[in-house]
C-alpha cells in the first residue's frame, strides 16, 4: 500500500502563492462547476455560538482529477484575544479512483485563504471593468489583505482604502499593504464615501448585520461580497440585489440559505425561485458577464467544494514536483 504524504503549513507556502497560477487553479474549477459533473454535495456547518466559533466541512469530486478533497476548516471569532488565529483547519486528499488517502494537507487554513482569494480575482475578472483603477476594502483581517493582492494581479489598482470597525485595525492593514504593492492604501473612517467612490468593493467581514447600503452604490462599480458563509451572516443590504445590473453567485444553492442571496429572498425582493448564472457560467462563457461599463455588478461568494479540490490538488502535485513533504506508511 502506497504511503500518505503529509504536508505541513511551511511546506505548502513553500511551493503555493498567490500568483496567477493559484487564480488559473481556482477559475478551472469553476469551470469544471459549470460543465454539470461536478459531484458536490452541500456544506455541512455547524456553529459552537458559546465560544463564538463555526466549522465548515465542505469537498467536491471534480472530473478530470486524480483525487478530491475534504476540507475541515473552523473559525472561531475571538481567538484573536487570546493570541490565535481565527481560522485554521486541514485538507485530507484522496483517490479519485480508490478512495485510498493520498495526502495530508496541515495547512492551519493557508490553502483555504489563496483559494478564497484567488477566487475574489476570479470574479473580478469576470465582472469588474477593466479600466478599475480604485478598491475599497471592507474588514482588516487576512483576507482584506489576499483580497487586495489578488485584485491588484487582474486589475489596474492604484489606489486603495480600507474601512474596519476597529480603526486602529484598518490602518495597520493599510500602512502593510501600502509597502507590500507599492500602491497607496488608505484607511478611512467614512464607509458610505469610501464605498461609492471605489471602482471595486470587496467585504470580507463575519458581519451579521448588513454593513454595504444600496443608496451607496454607483453605475459602474463591482461588488464580491465572500464574508457571507453561514446561515446568519450578511454583509450587504438586501436591495443591494435589486440595484445590481448583474447578481452573480458561486453556487446559487449555496448563496440562497447562506450568502447575500439569503437576505434577498427573505427581505421579498427576490423571487426564491428565480435562477441566476453562476460564476462558473460567465467564466466558462455560457452565461454573459459585464455588458457595459456603467453596470452594477454583484458576486456572491459563499465558497464551494470545488475550489478546495482544485487547490489541494494543485498543492499536492507542486509538492511532488519539488520532492517535498514527510512520507508516512502504516
């Protein structure tokens, strides 16, 4: 019997990035999504509310892959008080074709943060104008921070604010990614002006109570709304939905009981049987994406199985690649 490949944290920031090459990973899985043979069942989620916590176990078999991945990936919000990171978590890769177990991917959430970004990029890619030069960014924790890099990688960013509620928060991550993209980034108290004069909004907060208003949003803006993942949570306010020229969901069956879809139907002003085309669609050129430079965009990013298969099996083989990782056999 074969052994399993044990990766830790170090390993995979070893040999996977925020690069172009993440994003590539990242954007085949959805298109692998819109061809229909994707096997992914819904996410099981369970929340811990005395310690402030959820977990998330979520898995895709993608056609065309060796393998698949199930991913356990927890957040629990108040770690940060006790010196812990909010999230962390695993990958366990297996055959596609004997279900064996291939690898064990220690990533303490790494592989989850590149993919959650990465698939920010997807979607603005897809739905941003492409002359967007300015970006505010809603929070001020790690994703805030992969959010902009990967916006910055397929958009001609220049300018950037950041708005948190805890605004000493906002300016450590501004004065960061100010040095790190040699861009400026500004944290801002003003949220409703910080969002109607960006090109791009992305919200990357566990808010429960909507933070981005409709009356806010002007012609020509794209919103990725990814903070939403849980049956509580929302970020935008439910007209922001109708404002839109264009809502775009990663997986509407996901984004109806826990995105920004959620809010929207319950709020009335969207029909809950009414379909939309999904992320994988416009990627995959099924579905139209922007039209036109003065439309509301909106992407819905709930996160999907599909993305933490790609990912994992992108990792494991650039690990293989580089003769990396502890072989482990029974």
């Amino acid at each position: 019997m074969p052994g399993i490949k044990i990766l830790s944290e170090t390993d995979l920031r070893g040999v996977v990035k925020l690069d172009l090459d993440a994003i590539a990973c990242v954007e085949q899985g959805f298109v692998a999504l819109a061809e229909g043979k994707v096997v992914m069942p819904p996410i099981l989620s369970m929340a811990i509310k005395e310690h402030n916590g959820e977990v998330d176990v979520k898995t895709a078999y993608v056609p065309g892959l060796d393998a698949f991945a199930i991913k356990m990936s927890p957040g629990f919000f108040d770690n940060p008080k006790i010196g812990l990171p909010t999230t962390s978590g695993l990958m366990i890769l297996l055959s596609a074709t004997t279900g064996q177990v291939e690898a064990l991917l220690l990533d303490n959430g790494y592989l989850t943060d590149v993919r959650t970004a990465a698939a920010g990029a997807v979607a603005a890619r897809a739905l941003a104008r492409e002359d967007a030069s300015s970006a505010c960014i809603v929070g001020s924790g790690m994703q805030t921070r992969l959010q902009l890099k990967a916006l910055c990688l397929v958009r001609p960013i220049t300018s950037a604010v950041i708005w948190a509620r805890d605004a000493a928060k906002a300016e450590a991550a501004a004065k960061e990614l100010s040095a790190d993209l040699g861009i400026s980034v500004k944290a801002s108290v003003d949220l409703a002006g910080s969002v109607s004069g960006a090109d791009v909004i992305v919200t990357t907060t566990p808010a429960s109570n909507p933070l981005i208003r409709a009356e806010w949003l002007r012609p020509g803006q794209h919103v990725t709304a990814m903070g939403s993942d849980q049956h509580h949570k929302g970020e935008l306010e439910p007209a922001c939905l109708t404002r839109a020229d264009l809502y775009v969901p990663d997986r509407q069956s996901q984004t109806a009981i826990m995105g920004e879809l959620r809010g929207a139907i319950a709020a009335g002003l969207v029909p809950s049987d009414r379909t939309f085309a999904e992320l994988g669609d416009i990627v995959a050129g099924k579905a139209p994406g922007r039209t036109a430079p003065d439309q509301i965009t909106i992407a819905d990013l709930t996160g999907t199985g599909v993305q933490d298969t790609a990912i994992a099996t992108f990792a494991r083989n650039r690990a293989n690649a580089a003769g990396i990782g502890t072989n482990f056999t029974s």
